[in-house]
C-alpha cells in the first residue's frame, strides 16, 4: 500500500491511532508524515494525543499549547 492509498482509507475517520517503536526512526518519520497529511487536509481541525507525557507534565504542555511558554522550556520541563 502507497502513503497516498494509506491516507486516502483514513479519510473521513474520526479517530486515528498511529503506533510506533519508540526507537525505530522509520516509525516516527511515518507518524509525522501522517500527521503532514492530515494538517493539510484538514488544518487546524485536527487533535493529537501522545502517550509518552505524565499526568504530573499537564500544566507544562497547556502552558505551551497556549503559547505561554517556550518549546525548549517544555522540553526541560518534561524529561
């Protein structure tokens, strides 16, 4: 299957969930094309959850959603 038959099947599909191997590269390249594809078909009309934070990290990532801090600051703040 191409990406383009790949994204194609998911259209429409309210939920995607888009598993990877935490170290094969490969896997995330295929997870940020996906979500590429998505933000251009669908803009900012798109949410994306990432299983790899902490309950105790959630102040961090909405300060950050919202702009009120840095992307180096949450990366310090969530290792």
């Amino acid at each position: 299957m191409t990406f383009s038959q790949l994204a194609n099947s998911l259209d429409g599909a309210r939920i995607v969930y888009v598993g990877e191997i935490h170290s094969n590269k490969e896997s995330h390249d295929v997870q940020m094309q996906v979500l590429k594809e998505f933000y251009k078909r669908y803009g900012d009309n798109i949410a994306i959850g990432m299983e790899m934070f902490k309950r105790p990290h959630q102040d961090v990532l909405d300060k950050w959603t919202v702009g009120a801090i840095s992307e180096k600051d949450l990366l310090s703040s969530t290792v």
